[in-house]
C-alpha cells in the first residue's frame, strides 16, 4: 500500500490534540472543579453546552489518559495517512460529538462523563473498515490480533467496566464504522 505522502511521525492535528489532551489533564490535576466546566452531564447541557466537546479533552486519571493518547497515536496516523486531516479530525469529531449524544440519550442525565475515548472508537472503527486485514498487538494478547477484533473485542470489555459509558463508545464506534465504509468506497486501491 501506498501512503499519500510522508508526514513524519505524525500529522501536525494529531500532535494538537495529543498536547491539548495532556495540557488539560495537568489543568485538572492542578484544578480538581475544571471536570466539571468542562465534563458533559446531559442535565446541564443548556448551562453549559461547550461540553459536548470539551469532555474528549479531559480524562480521570493517568491510565484514562494513557489509553485513549497512545490508541489515538497509532490508530490516529494510521487513519490520518490514508484521509487526510481534515478528513481524519471530522471523523474524530463527529464521532466524539455522535458518542456524546448518544451518552445523553442512554446515559444518566446527572453524572458527568469525560474522556477521548468515542472519538477514539470513531478513529478505530474507520481504520477497522477501511484496513480489515491490518493486525495489531493488544496487550496482555501475545499473538497479533486482526484490527478490526481488536476494536470490537476492546469496545465489549470496556462496556462490562463500572463506570464506563459504553453510551459514548457505541455512538463513536458507529460513526467510525459509516466513516470507513464512506471512504473505503471512494479509496478502491486500499487492501491491507
């Protein structure tokens, strides 16, 4: 396969959300009440409607961060070389605003729900879609696992975690998978 060019190790808007990501998770660490400026609870979406983008920049701990960050670095330029940007940042946009709207429809309307991780799923089902065969290595697996496994598989277990809204992970799963298929059809040469 053939990559548009080479950008490096990763695309300048990638680079952009893996620091905001970070800028803000130290903000938090720094400023406890920030989650809930900028966490979206669905009650109070009216009082404070930027929520529904700025919770895919704020995370609950270390580990929250560090999952959804080197998910998004690999899968993120992977999708981002065979899009685009623009392409790759509307895909992780839409998928974490689909996801968040999903969340205020499932989900209970006063908790507070943060974190990258629909936004993510977008990026990993887009990429699962367009490169079915592409295998990856998920730890503790140690055997290569055919992308798209890994994404469903990952989506499943996190959805049997306490505290997890799979509400958000579903609606950005779905919108990576009508991503990928969108561009998939319109990109006949990709076969990884």
């Amino acid at each position: 396969m053939a990559y548009r060019s080479y950008r490096g190790f990763a695309t300048i808007s990638l680079w952009i959300l893996l620091v905001a990501n970070l800028l803000l998770f130290i903000a938090v660490l720094v400023r406890p009440e920030l989650i809930f400026l900028f966490g979206l609870q669905p009650a109070g979406l009216l009082e404070r409607p930027w929520t529904i983008v700025t919770n895919l920049f704020i995370h609950g701990s270390i580990w929250h961060l560090v999952a959804n960050m080197l998910t998004l670095l690999f899968l993120g330029r992977f999708l981002s070389l065979l899009i685009g940007d623009t392409r790759f940042l509307i895909v992780y946009f839409l998928g974490g605003i689909i996801g968040n709207a999903l969340y205020m429809v499932l989900g209970s309307p006063y908790s507070i729900a943060i974190g990258a991780s629909g936004a993510v799923f977008a990026i990993g089902g887009a990429l699962a879609v367009m490169a079915p065969k592409l295998r990856v290595y998920v730890f503790p697996v140690p055997a290569p696992l055919p992308l798209w496994a890994a994404v469903i598989g990952g989506f499943v277990l996190l959805s049997l975690l306490p505290y997890v809204a799979w509400q958000a992970h579903l609606g950005g799963l779905i919108v990576g998978f009508i991503a990928g298929y969108f561009f998939r059809s319109r990109q006949h040469n990709i076969s990884i």
